[in-house]
C-alpha cells in the first residue's frame, strides 16, 4: 500500500499475492491455514499505518478505514 498503510494477513496456509502486487476488491490473496497451534484454520487480519517511513507501522482498527 502507499502513503504509510500495511494489511497484515495471520494464519495463511497459502499466500497468492506478492508483496507490493496491486490486487483488486474480491481478489483472493490467500487460503486460511491453521498456524501456530490454532484448533480449527483461521484468520488473523490487521490493518497498519505509519505516519513516516522511519515509524513501526501499528494497528488500527479496520473498520475505520475499510469501506462497508
């Protein structure tokens, strides 16, 4: 993403997208695994911002910026 924004994906079995690939509404980026000693697959999503480059990224919650 540009200006700052990361989405984070947990979890993946399989990832289907690159880093930095311009992907489009719908488009699947992954199929949900069961990592880390999880009973049943799930998903972990997280939307990041940074102001500058030189800052972490940190979590938002995503419904403040994702449409409905």
């Amino acid at each position: 993403h540009t200006d700052g924004w990361v989405t984070a994906y947990g979890h993946l079995a399989r990832v289907d997208v690159k880093m930095q690939q311009k992907v489009v509404q719908g488009q699947q980026v992954g199929q949900v695994g069961s990592t880390g000693g999880v009973s049943e697959p799930q998903l972990h999503f997280e939307v990041r911002y940074a102001p500058t480059p030189q800052e972490r990224a940190r979590p938002i919650d995503p419904k403040l910026v994702l449409p409905k």
